[in-house]
C-alpha cells in the first residue's frame, strides 16, 4: 500500500531548569526527535540543543552593605628612645556588599615616644693587632707575601673602622740554585707488525715512547709528533724465487738450395716451382 510522505519531522526539546532563582534567565533545551523525517519530509533541526529566555520571581531589591575593618595594629616606633613615628595597620575583616562603601583607610602613621635618649656618646675608633706575615710567593729570590690583621676591639658610638685588614708587602727567599733544562729520555725503537712484505725489499714501521719527561723546562716531543715518535725503515724479507720465464724462439731461414724445382717451408709454407 502506497503511504504518502509526511510532511514534516516532529521535533521537541526538553528544557532544563532556569539559570537564575530570581528574574531573567536563560535554560537550555536537549533536542528529542520523536518522529524521523522521512520521504520529502522536513529535516530535523541539526543543534542538538537550544538556549532559550525564562523569568523567575522578581528578585528582592539588593541592600548596600560596607565592609568591615578590624582594629588597629600598632607598629614598631621609628626611634629607640626619644620621640619618633609609628605605622599602624588594620585588614579587612568582612567585605563590602551590592555596591556598599570599603574607602576606610587601612594604615595610619601617628606620634610614638619612647625613653628619654641618653647624652649623644663620643664615637670611638676600633683597634687593630699587629700584622701577621704571610707565605712568601715563591721558595728562592724575590717575590710578595700578603700580611693579615684582625680588629681587636670594635668601634663604637660611631667610630670609625675603615683600617686595611691586609697588605702585599716585598719578600726576599734565598738565592735560587742554577736550574739546568733537562730532556726528556726516549725509548729505543721498536717494531710496530711486522714488515710490509714477505720476500724481497720492504718497509717496517717503528715507534718508541717518552720514558722520563723533561724537568726544569727541557725539550721534549709532544705525544702526538709522528716525526719523532713514529719512523718507517727499510726491511728485507726472505729471498723471492725466481719468476718463471718460457723460452721464446724462432728460426731464421737461409735462401733455398735451388733456384727452380725444388720446394722449402718456412712458418708459412712457401713453394718455389
């Protein structure tokens, strides 16, 4: 039996609850298809959800609160004794609400006094000690020695202290020995393998190693300067055999014994008649 397209989807969109408790808001609604389209029937809304407005009861006219402040914490006084100022402060114990006042100042400077300063003393230098040497730079001959000193009773009421704690002074060691440069000792040669070829001339690379280093500045290869360290010699294997030639020949012939009549052959036969 023949059934007609429907002409359009049934669609509805159940709505959630208002975003507000009082006034205007908005809900959300999640689409429900409760019947397909079908045929040349109209197509579903594609949005799976929707907003839309909803209006709650009115909502009670707001009351501006200001906020509140505790109360004051005395800070410390600018001075140890005389006259002097102090910085108090105080928070924020409950905040302002709908639009109340929070403009309270939060700190606040006010006069401090404490004990009737003493008569302004008279300032005193520090001392120092002695110097104490330092160790000379070097062993012999000349060098410097960095001498020390310590405050042995502070400055006070203002005294002063900027004495120098340490000096670099001349020192004078005995006379250094005479120091003779001495080089440093290489080994022997050896063999590095073995020589590059079994019978016949070669070559034989050798090599040798620093064994004592140089002292007081004498000369000495660097580990790695092939030229003194590394050396490529002559070297005899046993005696090659001799190369095997074959013996190459050939025959020289005469003229023939004949001028007519007779016949000789050579590599290409040749006939005389």
């Amino acid at each position: 039996m023949f059934s007609p397209p429907r002409p359009y989807a049934s669609t509805c969109f159940r709505y959630g609850d208002c975003s507000v408790s009082c006034g205007n808001g908005t809900k959300t609604g999640t689409l429900s298809v409760t019947t397909p389209a079908s045929g040349a029937g109209a197509a579903c809304p594609t949005a799976a959800s929707v907003d839309a407005p909803c209006v709650m009861p009115a909502c009670p006219a707001p009351v501006a609160t200001d906020c509140e402040v505790g109360a004051w914490t005395q800070g410390a006084c600018s001075v140890s004794c005389g006259s002097g100022t102090q910085v108090d402060t105080r928070v924020i114990t409950k905040p302002a609400t709908n639009g109340g006042k929070c403009d309270f100042p939060l700190t606040q400077t006010v006069a401090c006094t404490k004990e009737a300063c003493p008569v302004a003393p008279v300032p005193v230098d520090c001392e120092v000690g002695a110097w104490t040497p330092g160790t000379c730079s070097v062993s012999c001959g000349s060098g410097t020695q960095v001498d020390t000193r310590v405050v042995t009773k502070p400055a006070t009421d203002g005294g002063k202290c900027d004495f120098p704690l340490t000096q670099t002074v001349a020192c004078v060691k005995e006379a250094c020995p005479v120091v003779v440069p001495v080089p440093c000792v290489l080994s022997e040669w050896f063999n590095e393998g073995s020589c590059s070829v079994t019978c016949g001339a070669g070559v034989q690379n050798q090599t040798r190693t620093i064994t004592a280093p140089a002292t007081n500045g004498g000369a000495c290869p660097a580990a790695a300067d092939a030229s003194v360290l590394r050396q490529t010699v002559p070297c005899n294997g046993t005696e090659c055999p001799a190369e095997a030639v074959n013996c190459e020949y050939n025959y020289t012939w005469s003229a023939c014994s004949v001028t007519c009549g007779g016949t000789y052959r050579s590599l290409s036969d040749c006939d005389l008649t």
